[in-house]
C-alpha cells in the first residue's frame, strides 16, 4: 500500500447512539422492528402533516423582541447541567442493577418465580423509561430557556427545537414502546432455550439461573445495556442543542 494511500484513508467515526440502540433491539428481536432506512428526509417528512408543516415555518420565521440577557458562561452552566443529569440517570441504572447497601427508588426484581415471568421486569423497564422522559425533558426545557434569553438566533433555535419535540413526540414513544415488548420475547426466547437444555430428571434451582453463565444473568445484563443506550439516545437531542452553543451562527433570513 502506497503512502499516499495510507493517507487518504480516514479513521472509523463510531456509531451515534441511537444506531446503537437499534442495533442492540434487532439482535435482541432477531431483526424483527428494524426499519429500512434508504431514504431519511422521506420517512422524517411522513411524520409532519399540515399543521406541524404550517407551525415549522412559523418557527424558522419566528422574530423574537427579546429583551436578551445574554448570560456569561452559559455554555459551561448548560453543560454542567446536562452532565449532572446524565450522571445522576446513569447513577439510577447501574445502581437499580446492583444497589448493595444503598437505597434506590428502583431495584432489579429479586423474586424468582417457577416458572419465570416477564411482568415484574416489563414494570421495572417502564419505570426507569418513566424516569428518562421526565428528567431529560425538564433539562432540554432548561437548555431552551437559556437559549431564549441569550440572542435572536439561539432563541430562534428554541423554537425550532420545541416544534420538532412536540411532532415527534408521539413517533418517539411508539418506538421506544417497542423496546419492552422485544425484551419480553427476548425473555421467554432464553427461557425456552434453557429448558430445552435440561433434563426432566435434573434439578434447576433458580440460584444458577441468576449466577454468571445462567439464562436469567444473561438476560439481565442485556435488559441494563439497553437501558444504558436508551438513556444516550435520548439524550441526543439535548447533546445538539449544546453542540449549536459551540457552534453558533445566525439563521439564515
């Protein structure tokens, strides 16, 4: 290989978290709930109807009087928030799979019923959902309300992101709401597997199905890795709106 090839190749840029997050769910569904992705603007321009095209517009023309108060620093206050948030989110997870000693508001389901059920692991996943959408939405709030108060084009920009939020808010809680249901599938998938594996004559205590190597540790090692990039993929917007700080240009008119 020549050396002026070794220089035109460009290093590898690491997947987004969202592409992550759809890879974990079809290698849990086996594929199945993975769209085809040929054309974006044409799948992104089907969830907009009229009125959501009509309040687009509005925002990209929006003019805003102010009055500003642009605030020193609000780049690093608005990250400190965003990391705060997400490590306070991150804290929640790793502790609600392993919390020892410490008290959590969410813990792993510790009851093992014969034979296993999905349904206290569907409400414990419901609940650390709950708690993203909550969290993350207060913060990019904060980030907008920052943005409002800072100049034209940052405030602009709120505008443009509260639209897109409210349009795609219902496409976003159809797919994230699928993730529980390829859990569950995934759950009764490795259930299955494991009793087809056992002798009818040979003991299963439910200890080994949690130990390193068991169907259910498997399972849920699984179930917190992709709660873990859920929890960047939806952070992502709110990562944009940070990027646009560091990168701040006036709209076009």
């Amino acid at each position: 290989m020549s050396n002026n090839t070794h220089r035109t190749q460009k290093k590898a840029q690491p997947a987004p978290p969202s592409a992550r997050l759809v890879q974990l769910v079809a290698a849990l569904g086996n594929g199945t709930g993975l769209d085809a992705h040929a054309c974006f603007a044409e799948r992104m321009g089907r969830l907009f109807d009229l009125s959501d095209t009509i309040a687009l517009d509005a925002a990209y023309k929006y003019q805003s009087m102010g009055p500003f108060r642009p605030e020193e620093g609000l780049t690093e206050r608005l990250r400190a928030d965003f990391n705060q948030t997400r490590d306070t989110l991150l804290n929640g997870i790793t502790l609600s799979f392993d919390p020892g000693d410490v008290k959590v508001k969410l813990r792993l389901p510790e009851t093992i019923e014969t034979p296993p059920v999905f349904k206290p692991y569907e409400r414990f996943y419901l609940s650390h959902q709950r708690q993203l959408i909550t969290a993350i939405q207060y913060l990019r709030q904060r980030l907008r309300d920052g943005f409002a108060a800072q100049n034209h084009a940052l405030a602009q920009l709120a505008v443009l992101d509260t639209v897109f939020d409210n349009t795609l808010a219902s496409y976003g809680r159809y797919c994230f709401g699928a993730i529980p249901m390829v859990l569950g599938k995934r759950f009764r998938s490795l259930w299955r597997a494991h009793r087809n594996q056992q002798q009818e004559d040979q003991p299963d205590p439910t200890d080994a199905w949690v130990a390193p190597g068991g169907w259910l540790h498997q399972f849920r090692q699984e179930m917190q890795t992709l709660l873990l990039a859920e929890l960047e993929t939806r952070l992502e917007p709110v990562q944009g709106l940070l990027d646009a700080l560091n990168h701040e240009e006036p709209l076009p008119q």
